[in-house]
C-alpha cells in the first residue's frame, strides 16, 4: 500500500516516526530522513512495502537541496501514438517543483500524497491530489508539525486528544469531509490543497483550478459517443498494470460495468483476460447482481466470480469491524473476504466504478434545464414536460425543482427553510438544538451548485467531482481495508482527464434524453450486453441492510439504550426515538437511516475509548 508521514519541530521535543508508522503498520515498513540544525528538526519518512507491485509507487528521495516523500502515481503521458508511464513519478515531482515550485502542482495528473523539504529555505509543503482520492492529515501544537496519511496514526503524537463534536454530527447526518477529522487536534488536505510551513508559520491554500477548454463538436450522437469511447479507453488503459493481473468489481449498474468492459477490451489486445467480482444473493433477490454481472462478464469475455453476500451479515463481526479513522461500517467481512480471493489468486489490482453517479448522474438535470430553458426556452420545452411527466410531478413543484431552485442564492434558500422550519438533512431522530449548534445546517451546503454563482459549465464540473454520495467516504474505506491483503483498489473515474473528456461533450448531447446515464449506455453500445444498457434500474443493496439490522434486534437495541447520544442529548427529546424503532422491528415503514448512523456512531466510540 505505503503511506508517508513526517515532524517539523522547533521546540525540542523529539517525536518518533516509527511509533506514528506502527498504528498502520500494514501501509508498510518506515523508511526514514532526518534534517537537524541548530533551531529544529525535520523528519521524513515513507511507509513503503516490502514489493511495489502496481501503479502505486512509494518514493523517499533527495536531490541537492530537495527532498521528497512520495505515496501514489502519475497518470500517462496524453500522447496521440503511445502511453508512456511515468515509472518514477517522485523524480518527476521533484524536478518540476525545482524548476517552478508550488506553480507546479497544477500540472500534475494523478492520485498521490506528498511531502517535500526545501533545506535551503527550510520549508516544507505537502499536496494531494485534485480530487483528494489520497488522504494527507496534520497537527500542529505551539511551534510544532506533525503529519501522516491517516489521521488515527497521529494520535501517538499527541497527548489527549478530544473528540470533534462538529465532525461526529456530520457522520450522524451521512455527510463526509476529509478535512474535518474526528479529533479536534488533527485536521485534513482537501482535494487539491497544500500547505507550506516556513519557520512555524503554516498556510493551507487550493493550488487545483479548473479551465474550461471548450465543448468538442461532432454531426451527430454517435459521434460523440464513439470519441467518448475511444479517448475513455484510452485513460482507462492508463489504470491497468503491466504484467500484473487484474480484477474489477461489478455491480449490476453502468458505472462498474462500464470500466469492466474498457478493461476487457484493452486485456483483450495484450491476450489477457479480467477477473470480475459480484454480490450473489439466494434469499434477498432484489439485491442479487449476479445475473446482470454473469451476463456482462461473459459478454466481454471476462471470468466471472461471486461472493455469496449472505453469509456476511453487517454486523456479524461487531465491534471488530470498526476502524480507528472514523464511524463509517459498511460491508467488512463481506469485502474482506473479496480480498482474500483475490490475494489468493494472486490478483493485486481491482478497479472500482466510485465517481461514476457524481458524473453521469441525472442530478444535473435541473441545472441543465433551467440554463437552457432561460436562453432556448421553445427546445428545453419538451424535456422538461417529459421530466415533470416521468416524476408525476404537479406544474408548481416542477417550476421550482426544474426553473427557480437551480438559480436561487442560497442564502435565500436558507430564508426559507427557516421560516418554513425545514432542516435539510437532519435525521428524525437527531435533536434539532444539537443540530443547529454545531452549525451543521450551513457545513452540509456550502459547497451545494448554483446557477446564480456562475456558468453552467463551471457548475457541471463542480458537481462531478463534490463529495455528495459518500464516494471519497468509500474509496479511503476500501483502501485501508485492501492493503493488508496487499491490493491496490483503483478507480478510473476519479481521473481529473476523464472528467474533462465528459464535460467536453455539450450537455444537449450529454442529456439528450431523460433516460438516467443515457450518455455512458450510448459509448457502450457493443460493448455490454443491449439487455443491461436498457434495463434502467440497478439491484438495491438495501434489503441487505434492513434484513441484516433485523437479524441483529437485540444487539442494535443494547447499544442505542443509554448510549453517548442519549447520554450527550443528541437523540430527540422523549420517546420520539424509541418509538421509531419499535415500529420499524414491528414491520413499519421508518427509514434504515434513522438508526444505522447513531449505530454506527456508537460502534466507533466504544471502539475508540477501547484503545
């Protein structure tokens, strides 16, 4: 896997890097630099495994005056004739840092964490990637710097670490920012940031800016998508390791699937074939993905296996599947045993569909219509008619979703839902008070897309790479549950080139009927079966969630009684709590939300005061 961490300090204190290396002891072995003069002292150091195998490369370099710690890859060179892989990115790094410094950092493609010491001007700065799939953490303490690419892994480096109410209000309301940790001490990068320290003094700034570069043209849809396709296997080829074998994960929807078939294809000419991994369930057939998933792998002619999901309830191992970084409990021994699979297989790599909704989602629908409808209000006409009709939507409720909500000032927004006492994304379950008083209302909107702060295009992209879904919640999950089996989970739609290649396609094109992911099912027409490209809704995997929570009654009960929430006032006042989860464990209707987050919130802090 590897990883980086490091200490800059100035007051004498000496921190060990190793015991900060030994809380993730499975990112790898430490590797270490030290810089000491007479005011402070720097150290660097690398978790790097014992074979690098993949696209991921761990790096500790020096070179003259610069020195470098590096976790992550470069994408390919974009060349039209060849893919040249960048093999030594950390060289790479360091020499366009010397020529330009922290300039340069927006001309970099990949998903990466790093860390370089100027010993010259005794300054360090540290970045990740434009998209933040690598996680950087850091704390400061009077003239002190410590940093590591989990958050959990400082807390060696500090004495009494307390809580964040702040960020465990936001897990209680399903919401993910990787630059609130759950400790007060210890803060993140956010996705394409760095921060420089010169002499005790640290600035955190965004170095990634966007340019639109303009919409490509073609005659027709076909056009499009046949361009799309072709520049999209391209990158994606970019994703596959040489002589390495590889797996994808299938989930019955077009975002995995599609990456499963540009994998196949690009195998194919090497004289490879790809592994697919699928849930199979027997009992819960609306959640089975097997079907689908055996359809498309053969199709392609991939080698399909499946796990039967069944036999790995959500909380079968309870407490032991909690991990140290934050409350997030999603299916551990389920895809632990995935893993093992393919670790027996000798399979190092598997690629994941995350990114795909943030990108083709129909989301952007209402932003689509509303600037259209304002410049060309006779063609966006139609689909909007046809979208109001498909959402049995009243005339009124359709103005307002399709025309005014896209455009409106959100602070107008916000008017409202206060005199109208509407709380967005407040659980029914959490006290009201409590939610206002960690500020959570303006937290969880403030980076939600709006017409009446810039151009579409601007927007469009804005919603395709922000955390809305959880995605960067999932991939920082699935990669520290994958490295102790020592697999690199990668996930092509999160390259920043991939998302310029969609936003390049005009949205008319894009959009060009209301079918959801109509775009990416046109690219792969002939590649995936017609059967998946016109069945329209995936298998949901909630029943999986329902019926597991119901297996396991008295274990939820138990530990939602008299719990910190309770305990703390975060749960509604009265029996209002209670109450919802009778009725649900009766057969009612309540949502699975209304316990699975204060569950899972309970879970990670009686882990927590464990350690």
């Amino acid at each position: 896997m590897g990883g980086i961490c490091g200490a800059l300090t100035f007051s004498g204190v000496d921190i060990s890097l190793q015991t900060i290396s030994d809380s993730a002891s499975y990112r790898g072995n430490l590797k270490e630099f030290t810089d000491t003069w007479e005011t402070g002292q720097l150290k660097l150091g690398v978790q790097q495994p014992a074979l690098q195998r993949g696209l991921h490369r761990t790096e500790l370099l020096t070179r003259n005056h610069l020195t470098v710690a590096w976790y992550g890859f470069l994408y390919a060179e974009d060349t039209d004739t060849e893919v040249k892989r960048d093999t030594n990115p950390a060289e790479t790094v360091l020499a366009v840092f010397a020529e330009k410094g922290t300039a340069a950092l927006n001309e970099l493609r990949g998903q990466f964490a790093c860390a370089i010491w100027n010993a010259e001007s005794r300054t360090l700065c540290l970045f990740i990637d434009p998209l933040g799939v690598k996680t950087l953490n850091f704390s400061q303490k009077n003239r002190d710097l410590v940093f590591a690419s989990e958050a959990s892994s400082l807390l060696a480096a500090i004495d009494h670490p307390s809580l964040s109410q702040k960020a465990l209000g936001m897990w209680a309301c399903n919401a993910y920012d990787q630059r609130i940790s759950m400790w007060n001490e210890i803060k993140g990068l956010g996705p394409g940031s760095f921060l420089t320290c010169d002499r005790c003094e640290v600035n955190v700034q965004t170095y990634y800016r966007w340019q639109f570069n303009g919409y490509v043209y073609f005659k027709n849809p076909e056009d499009y998508a046949a361009y799309f396709r072709e520049t999209f296997f391209k990158y994606v080829s970019d994703s596959i390791p040489e002589n390495q074998s590889v797996a994808s994960y299938l989930s019955g929807g077009m975002d995995s699937t599609s990456i499963a078939a540009a994998v196949s294809s690009v195998l194919k000419e090497r004289g490879e074939r790809l592994t697919t991994f699928t849930y199979r369930f027997n009992t819960l057939r609306a959640c089975d993905e097997w079907p689908r998933a055996k359809e498309a792998s053969l199709f392609m002619g991939a080698t399909p296996l499946y796990v039967q999901a069944e036999n790995y309830w959500l909380y079968r191992d309870r407490l032991g599947g909690v991990q140290k970084e934050n409350p997030f409990l999603s299916w551990n021994t389920l895809d632990q045993e995935i893993f093992s699979r393919l670790s027996n297989l000798g399979i190092r790599s598997l690629l994941s569909g995350h990114g795909g909704d943030n990108l083709f989602t129909g989301a952007m629908v209402p932003y689509f219509l509303a600037a259209g409808i304002a410049t060309r209000p006779i063609q966006y006409g139609r689909p909007f008619l046809q979208m109001t009709k498909a959402e049995r939507l009243s005339i009124t409720r359709a103005l307002y979703r399709y025309l005014f909500s896209p455009v409106i000032p959100r602070p107008c927004k916000e008017l409202a839902r206060y005199l109208f006492k509407k709380t967005p994304r407040k659980p029914k379950w959490f006290n009201r008070g409590v939610y206002d008083q960690l500020g959570l209302r303006y937290i969880l909107f403030r980076d939600h897309p709006n017409l009446a702060l810039g151009p579409f295009e601007q927007k469009r992209r804005e919603f395709a790479v922000c955390e809305h879904w959880g995605i960067l919640r999932a991939v920082h999950y699935l990669e520290r549950l994958a490295a102790p089996f020592d697999i690199e989970v990668l996930h092509p739609w999160l390259d920043t080139r991939v998302i310029d290649l969609a936003l390049s396609v005009p949205p008319h094109i894009f959009h060009h009927k209301m079918t959801p992911k109509y775009f990416i099912r046109k690219a792969m027409e002939g590649y995936l079966p017609d059967q998946l490209l016109q069945y329209i809704q995936k298998p949901l995997l909630r029943s999986f969630y329902y019926y597991g929570c119901k297996k396991e009654e008295m274990f939820i009960r138990s530990h939602l009684e008299n719990g910190w929430l309770e305990k703390n006032g975060w749960l509604s006042s009265g029996r209002c709590f209670k109450d919802m989860l009778d009725r649900y464990y009766a057969g009612g209707e309540e949502s699975l939300a209304i316990f699975i987050f204060p569950l899972n919130l309970e879970l990670w802090l009686k882990s927590f005061q464990k350690r």
